[in-house]
C-alpha cells in the first residue's frame, strides 16, 4: 500500500543515523558522556557478580556427590554484609553526584529572546498526527512564520553560537519531542508547556518522531528537523515570511484549483497565510511546496502524492483526522495544480 | 537422615481423585480452601498467560518487515493496550497470589488462610475484572490507549467507544479482588504462624509476600481512584483529566505511576521469596544473612513507595523533583544489592544441584542483574531523557519481568508442584523448557537494547526501511518465536505429569520448611497436628537432632 511512496521519500537503501551514540547537540553531547559512565560501572559490576556465580557454580556443583553429607552451613556475615551494603551505597553516591552535573547542564532553562542572540525561538505544538511550528524569534527580530512537521533550523557554523530554544505545547493529547542526535525527550502535554534547547554545528537532516503514545498514528508522526548553513536558513525564512503566492495567470489550471479550494471546506482546517483560509486544525499550507514530504514525513511530497492523499488519506495514512471529500477527480487535478505552487 | 513420613502419603490424593466430574465444578465454585483457589488462581493465570503471550507474537509478526501490512494501526493498539494489562493484572500478579495462596498456610504451619470466604471473593472477583476487560472486544475492539492508559488519550474526546470504560472498571474490579487477597496475607502470616514461628523465623516465602500484601494495600487505592475518575469523566461530565477543560494530564501520570511503580516489586518481591527457598536447599546450606534479607525486603517496599515519577523524567518536572527521583530510584538498588551477594553466599561453599528448580533460580540470578543493571542506566535521569519511551525500556522491563519475576516463577513452580500434585515433573522436559526460554528470551529481549539505541520508540504498529531497525527487529521475533514452544512444553509437562510422573513422596528435595511434613498433595486440613517449631528450618532441626539450626539464631 504505502511501502514504495516510503521508497520514494527515503531514497534507496539510505539507512539513517538516529543513534544516540551519535549525538551533535550539547544536551545529547553530555547524555552520551554521562550513559558510557553508566554503562562502565554497570560494566563492572556485571562481570564481578557474573563472575562469582558462574565460579560458584562451576566450583560447587555436584561436589562430594549426592551421598555427600551437608556442607558447613555459614548463617551469615555481619561484617560481610555491612561491605556489601557500602560498596553499592558508594557507587550510588558518585552517581548521584554526575547525574546531577549533567541534569543542570541538559536542562537548564530558556533565556529570554533579546536582539542579537542568534536564537532562534520556536513553539512546537503537538497534533494527533502531525507537528506545527511557530517561529517567534530569531536574533531577536520578531517573526511570524508558522509551518508543520520539516523544522528548519541554522547551524552554530562559523564559531557562532546559535541555540535553538523550543516551548512545546500540545493541542489535544500528550505527545513527545524526541530527536535522538539533538537531544532526549521533551513531552508535550496538554496545559503544562516545557523548554527544551539544542544547537548543532553539522548542517543536515536530523530524524526523529513522537515518542509518547498518542493514538492511532502515533507510529507516523514523526520528525524531521533540517538545519541549515545560516545563509541557507535567513532565505528560507525570508520565503516563509511572505504571503502564499498568487497564481498569475487568471484562466490557468491553478486559479480554477484555488477557487475549488477556497469554496470546499479545505480552509476550515487549513490556512494559506494571505488568503481567506484560515482554519487551525490541519497543517499551515502557505508555503508547502517548501517541504519536501507529506503526511508528517510519511511520503515525499509531489504531484502522486498530493493526488492519492486528497483521493482518500486514508489510504496513505490509516486513522488520520483528515477525511476523504469525495471531490470529483477534476477537482482534485485542479486543487493539486494549485497546492503545486505553494512554493 | 531422619526420615519424616508424619502421615500416609496416598490418602489425599485418592481423596482427590474420586470426585466425579460435575461435583468438581460445584466443588470449584463453591470451594474456600486456600489450595484450590490458589489453583484456581494459577489456572486462571495460565490461560491469560496463552492469550497475552498470543498477543505478543502478534505484535511481532506485525513488525517483522518495515512498512509490514500484517495488521493495521487500530488493532496493533489494541494489542499492546491488552498484552500489557493482561500480563500485569491477570497473569502476573494472579500467578503469585495463587502460589502465595497454596505455600503460605503450608509454610507457616496453618489450616488455611485467615479469612477463607474473603480468600474465594478475591479469586472470583479479580477473575470477573478479567473478563470484563476482555468484554471490550464486544464493543467492537479492544482499548487502544496503552497499559498506563495516559490522560487525556483516554477521554471520550479521542476513545470514543465504551472499550475504555470496560478497561477501567474490569481493573477497579479486579483490584478490590487484589486488595482483598492483600488484606487476607497480611492477617494470615500476622495472626495464623504455628507455635514457635516468630516474626523472625517465617519461611522467606511467606516474609516476601507479607510485604508484597503491604504494597498492594499502598498502591491499588490510588489507580482505583484514578480509575474511578476517569470513569466519571467519561460518563458523569466531570473534568479531572479533561485538559480541554482545565483537567490535569499530569495527575492521571502521578496516580498511575504510584500504582505502577509498586507494582514492579508486587510483582518481583515474591519471586524473590520462591528462589530464596530453592537457593537454599539445592545447595544444601542455610540462606546466608537471613535477617538482611529480611531487612533489605523491607527496604525495597519503603524505597519503592517514592520512586514513581522516574517514569516521568520527560514530563518536564524541576530539576530538584527529578533530582528527588533519581536518588530513590538508585537508592533500591542498594537492598536489592544486599540481596544478590547474600544468595550467592548461599551457594558460595554449597552443594550445587542443578535440578530443574534451581536451573530457573540460576536463570533468575544470571538475567535479574542485568535488568537491574539496566534499571540504573534509566534511573540517571538524563539518559532517561534518551531511553525512556524507547524500545530499551521495553528490553528493561521485559528483562526484570521475565528475567526476575517468570524465571523466579518457575523455579517456585517446578519446587512445589512435586507438593501439590504429588507427581514429579519430567525433569528432561524441564530442561528443555528452560534453555529454549533462556536462549529465546535472550533473543528477543537482547535486540530490543539495541532499537532502542537506535532510535526507535515503543508502541509503533511500523517504522520506515530508512531507519536501520529492521535487522534488530527480526532478531527479536526469531526470538519470541523461539520463547514460545517453552510454554507449549510446560503448559505439557504440568498436564501430563499429573499423571506420568513420577510419585513424589512427602519431601522430594530433602527441604526444609513445613510444607514438606505433610502429604503430597497435602490433605484438605494441611496438617493432622500443628507443628511447633523452633528455627527457619524446622526440618533442619528434625533431620539434624545433633545440630539444630536453633542454637545458631
């Protein structure tokens, strides 16, 4: 059914980095150096308490035979036992003392935005399926861009910093931010917003998705954040603060899309920024042709695609809140002609 | 060796065989002696054991391939919603009531539980929560909101069908069954030990299921009432966990979590009892450091009762509250710790045999570390922020489960069935069912470690090809598919032996505790006399006259 639209979106046989051994982010960065302390210890004590059982029972298995009389029976120890109650108690205390270094250096609070901090702020906000992104501001300049699930953010190149600081809030259930190279998990729930930050020098796609169980989708609302050489992401943003572009010839395919548009009941969901559309509870269309896939990264995003999911979404994505209209297909060539420029 | 033949082995069961079938059933529904409930819980247990385990194969076929049309979302939700409660609420926490409900009197010298009809309530009750949660499908499917059910997922908003409301009120009444099995082992090992058993002295068994009992009393109230709320949101118009109308999503997460944290030690404390009596006896020495044992059980339940917000971590609480749980939650790690060492000073020096109890207590020792260890890496709070939700918690908590409380389960299985069968199980069986469940669960368990590194969080129906989690998620269904014959071959060996097997006698494995004074299977009355006793063995001290366990206490 979806598998070779997956292809598409993917190309062949990338195989992504999610891991979080891998990370490029300062919090994800200090999680890491915190988990191989962690998985050291652990390492330790494994190979001494695996070690005495396997000694014990390879040395005192079947020993003297079964008409053997009874072995010496020790009822215990206290001196025995007050060393093995130390020794844990030490080793919870150091980790006490690095847990907490690393839990005031990952999540420390967000700053407040002021003019040239080269942040950018961005409130995230949780849908069943899908992610919405309100840019608020970026070097203090005030912005008004508002896009769902590609988040696009600029690289700390150059040896400038450029932290991003993210509120995250939901619009229905609890959902959860997790981007594993960048950082852990941020849960966004309803009536209770939180922060979270990461920056990164390494420009590219970073993938991710929702990480707390949010009903039938969960599975495919995922993630993907592009961060880009600061030039790269200044013209983005420059694009994506403009109004939708008007189709410029009267009589073509794309006017008759938007008229069939603008009088279905797409624009009680879905705003193009400029227009009259202005519903809320779908994706922001204005600039959709700027992402490139569909349906929270499902499927890339192009004419097929655009197609089969105004068909039946259903079919591309089983459960989705957006029904299928049941337009006719030359309404449907017509309204894909016009998503099409939504460049 | 003395021998301790205090009663004539056959008469209880020919007493048990000549029940014609129908009087059975009556005999069943109408029973209040602690055994056949404790049976009757283990079969119960059983049963839900098949279609949970049925569940999880289901789930793993589903995510074999990439993209895999296998089944679709709506029932893959439903899925992992029911495999969850069901192994919790009525396979687990069954499975150790019902032991619990067989050995306890056994153990402590007694004719049966302190409050017998209040004994065949809890049963018949946690059963009817079972069926009720299971009546969902009627509706059309079965919850899809996960076993921790979070706020507002399971308001009528987005569960729209009244499978949420069977969910919830099949586990508020299968609690008031749980609570009424807690209050019953608690009033019994206080109130009904035989003469001479102090406080001090009780079977390791019994001990651990005093503070299980404690747990439960502590931790069912809270989910009952969370449950109870969101009953009324759903169907009254109140608004607790009702965000869109000023409802708190975080409070369902603090009254689930402090049920379900003590909910891990109700489910692992017992088994921690059943290997510290097979320990002992099967290598032949006393429990090293009984009284911190005992003193470390304690612990565990006091510690576990302020640890639950480390499921929590990613919520965004402050930084000092997660700082509060971080130290808690490490600090069990500490009586936990205590325990370890102590069992292997027990076998330490011992006269290790490996019979096919003391296969799964060392089952139990090699796999519950590393899912301790695990637990640790999830208790540093920061690196919570990478695994929690991930496919490595699921290895984690599979691993303690399954690892700790299953394979602690079967060796309390394969110790007492020769009790109360009077049969031996096929010790070849045995091992076959043991290492085709150690291997596959390795297998399947191990991978999940890996997924979760890699990315993938839990309670997807599918995943993408690009994401490299393909090769670890056949690994893990190689596995599961490998884990499931073992359940076939006890389930086999259970049946089948109740009349192949081998005459058990009194005391098969030359133990030490009471239950093994009377007959296998011991008669309606446990005991003809109630036994004085003197020591934590008070077989030792009989079979031992010249070297009493008494003078060492």
């Amino acid at each position: 059914m979806t598998s070779e639209f997956i292809l598409l979106a993917s190309g062949p046989d990338a195989v992504q980095n999610l891991s979080i051994f891998d990370p490029a982010s300062p919090p994800a960065e200090s999680i890491r150096a915190l988990s191989l302390l962690v998985a050291a210890i652990s390492a330790f004590i494994f190979i001494i308490v695996e070690g005495v059982l396997f000694y014990s029972v390879a040395r005192f298995r079947g020993r003297g035979g079964p008409q053997a009389s009874e072995p010496p029976q020790v009822y215990g120890s206290k001196a025995i036992e007050i060393a093995w109650t130390a020794a844990p108690a030490l080793i919870v205390f150091i980790l006490v003392l690095v847990v907490t270094r690393t839990l005031w250096a990952v999540n420390r609070p967000n700053p407040q935005p002021k003019a040239g901090d080269q942040a950018l702020y961005v409130t995230v906000i949780g849908h069943q399926w899908w992610w919405e992104y309100v840019y608020e501001t970026y070097d203090g300049r005030k912005l008004g861009v508002v896009t769902a699930n590609e988040m696009h953010v600029p690289a700390s190149t150059g040896g400038v910093s450029r932290p991003v600081y993210l509120t995250l809030k939901s619009a229905d259930v609890c959902h959860s931010f997790w981007v594993p190279r960048l950082g852990g998990k941020t849960d966004l729930i309803p009536g209770h917003p939180n922060e979270m930050w990461f920056q990164t020098d390494k420009p590219g796609l970073y993938l991710g998705q929702c990480a707390e169980y949010c009903g039938t989708q969960h599975a495919n609302m995922l993630l993907r954040v592009i961060v880009d050489e600061p030039a790269d992401f200044e013209r983005w943003l420059e694009n994506e603060s403009k109004p939708a572009v008007v189709p410029a010839d009267d009589d073509g395919p794309e006017s008759a899309g938007q008229a069939t548009f603008f009088t279905q009941s797409c624009v009680n969901c879905h705003r193009i920024r400029g227009m009259s559309a202005n519903g809320k509870f779908g994706p922001d269309l204005t600039h959709l042709m700027a992402r490139r896939t569909l349906a929270s990264g499902m499927v890339a995003s192009n004419r097929d695609h655009l197609r089969q999911w105004l068909v039946d979404p259903q079919s591309v994505k089983p459960g989705c809140l957006m029904p299928a209209f049941g337009l006719q297909p030359r309404e449907i060539d017509r309204i894909v002609d016009y998503l099409l420029t939504l460049n | 060796m003395a021998s301790i033949e205090l009663d004539t082995p056959e008469v209880g069961q020919a007493a048990a065989r000549s029940s014609a079938a129908p009087s059975l059933l009556y005999d069943l529904v109408t029973t209040v002696d602690h055994k056949k409930i404790g049976l009757m819980y283990i079969a119960m247990a059983l049963v839900f054991l098949v279609i949970g385990g049925c569940e999880a194969l289901l789930m793993r076929w589903q995510l074999l391939f990439p993209r895999y049309d296998f089944i679709g979302p709506d029932a893959f939700n439903q899925l992992f919603t029911m495999h969850g409660t069901t192994m919790v609420f009525f396979m687990g926490m069954p499975t150790l009531i019902g032991i619990g409900n067989f050995m306890v009197p056994l153990a402590i010298g007694a004719r049966d539980m302190a409050f017998p009809r209040l004994n065949a309530f809890g049963f018949w009750v946690s059963l009817l929560g079972g069926l009720l949660v299971y009546f969902s499908y009627a509706t059309g499917g079965a919850p899809a909101i996960g076993w921790f059910a979070y706020a507002p997922l399971t308001e009528r908003t987005f569960a729209r069908s009244a499978a949420t409301d069977f969910w919830a009120l099949g586990l508020t009444v299968s609690g008031t069954g749980t609570l009424a099995g807690a209050v019953n082992f608690i009033a019994t090992i206080l109130g009904m030990r035989a003469p001479g058993m102090t406080l001090r002295k009780v079977p390791f068994f019994a001990w651990t299921m005093l503070w299980t009992s404690v747990l439960i009393l502590f931790a069912i109230p809270p989910l009952t009432a969370a449950l109870v709320m969101l009953l009324f949101d759903r169907n009254l118009g109140a608004h607790f966990f009702d965000t869109q109308n000023g409802g708190s999503a975080l409070l369902w997460q603090h009254m689930f979590w402090f049920f379900g944290h003590p909910e891990v030690y109700i489910l692992i404390l017992p088994a921690f009892g059943m290997v510290s009596e097979v320990i002992p006896v099967f290598s032949r020495k006393v429990l090293f450091g009984y009284e911190f044992m005992a003193a470390a059980t304690a612990a565990i339940a006091f510690i576990s009762l302020g640890v639950w917000a480390h499921h929590m971590f990613a919520v965004g609480m402050s930084r000092t509250a997660d700082l509060f749980f971080v130290v808690s939650s490490l600090l069990v790690s500490i009586p936990t710790g205590i325990k370890f060492f102590n069992w292997l000073a027990t076998m330490y020096g011992g006269r290790i045999s490996f019979a096919s109890p003391m296969l799964f207590a060392f089952g139990f020792l090699s796999m519950f570390l590393i899912g301790g260890l695990t637990g640790i890496m999830l208790a540093a709070a920061p690196f919570d922020f990478q695994l929690t939700d991930s496919y490595f918690v699921i290895g984690h908590f599979h691993w303690v489960l399954i690892g700790g409380t299953l394979f602690g389960t079967f060796a309390g299985l394969y110790y007492w069935y020769p009790k109360v069968t009077g049969r031996m199980l096929s010790e070849r069986l045995g091992r076959w069912h043991f290492w085709l469940l150690y291997v596959g669960f390795f297998l399947t368990f191990g991978p999940m470690h890996v997924s979760g590194f890699l990315g993938m969080p839990r309670r997807i129906y599918t995943y993408d090809v690009d994401r490299g989690w393909d090769f670890w998620n056949q690994l893990t269904t190689v596995g599961a598919l490998l884990q499931a014959p073992s359940y076939a071959i006890f389930i086999y060996n259970v049946v089948v032996s109740l009349w192949k097997g081998r005459p058990a006698g009194n005391d098969p494995w030359d133990a030490w505790t009471l239950e093994w004074t009377t007959t296998s299977p011991p008669p309606s009355y446990n005991f003809e006399q109630i036994p004085v006793v003197h020591s934590r063995r008070p077989l030792w001290d009989i079979k031992h006259p010249d070297d009493p366990d008494w003078k060492y206490e």
